[in-house]
C-alpha cells in the first residue's frame, strides 16, 4: 500500500511540475522570446511549440505522466553555482553568461 501511495504521490507531484513549467515557459515566451528562450534552454521549435499550448493542451500533457521538463547542469556552471552558495552574488550572472571560471 505505501508503493502506491507513493507512486500517486509521484505522479501527481510530476503533473503539477509539468503544469507550472509549462504555464510559466508560456509567460516569459511572451514577455521576452529570446530570453526565455535562452534561460529555458529551448529550440525555436520547442518555443512554439510551447507557446502555442492551449489551456487544454497544457492539462492533457501535465496528466500524460511523462515529464515535460529537462533539467541540465552545465559542467561551467558548477563552479558558478558552487561560488554563489559560497557567498559572490556575481557568480549567478557568470553563470546565466555562460562565463569561464
């Protein structure tokens, strides 16, 4: 019982995370295109493809269980993620940049 409960849980907690990816990737498209772009690390095709959602469409791939999002670490950006929790608030620039080290 607490494996199906736990996979519930799972499943729901990826539906949300869909659901609010989703619904804000559409918000910065609109607000800035190429920005959102770059911060969301998306093709021009994923773009419009995105931006294109609809309400309904953006539910029915939330509840497909499959996972929208694709969280990526850049080797580069380790050590500008590493330096920001250590204190230099530039590091988080550095690292939107794509700055060397």
């Amino acid at each position: 019982m607490i494996h199906t409960d736990n996979k519930n849980n799972s499943n729901a907690e990826m539906m949300k995370l869909n659901n609010h990816f989703l619904i804000l990737a559409q918000q910065q498209l609109t607000t800035d295109p190429l920005l959102a772009r770059h911060k969301l690390g998306l093709t021009e095709a994923a773009a419009s493809f995105i931006s294109k959602l609809s309400p309904i469409d953006i539910m029915t791939l939330s509840d497909s269980g499959i996972s929208a999002v694709t969280f990526r670490f850049a080797e580069g950006s380790l050590a500008h993620l590493t330096n920001y929790l250590s204190g230099d608030d530039l590091a988080i620039t550095q690292a939107v940049l794509g700055c060397e080290s």
